[in-house]
C-alpha cells in the first residue's frame, strides 16, 4: 500500500507538476514540503488542503463490517 507521500507523487506526476509548483499553490516554500514529505509528516488537514489546490477530490472512510462508512 502506497503511503500518503507516495500517492501524491503519483499525483503530482500524473499533472505534470513539481514539489515546488505545488508549495508555491499551498504559499509555503520547496524546503518545508519536501520536509514534510519526506517524514511522510501530513495531517488530515494538509491532505485536504492539497487536493482542494490540485483540484481533487479528498475522500477516507472507515467500513464497518456492515457497510457503514465512518
């Protein structure tokens, strides 16, 4: 399973986008993302905060064994 870090990589890839066009979107610097990237260091609030930037939808569930999703 790829890690948070990993599939925004993937992300970034896929829209031709570097690390640092994605900090200058988020208004911070290359440096703090990368750090925060390479420890893999992102909260629920930082995702959100991405994919609201990239243009993407941001989803995370819970699926109890009857189906209903937290």
């Amino acid at each position: 399973m790829l890690t948070a870090t990993e599939k925004l990589k993937v992300i970034l890839k896929r829209k031709d986008m570097t690390v640092k066009e994605l900090a200058d979107l988020l208004g911070t610097t290359r440096q703090n993302l990368h750090s925060k990237l390479a420890k893999d260091n992102l909260s629920e609030d930082d995702l959100k905060k991405y994919c609201e930037v990239l243009g993407i939808k941001y989803e995370i569930n819970f699926i109890l064994e009857n189906d209903d999703k937290i």
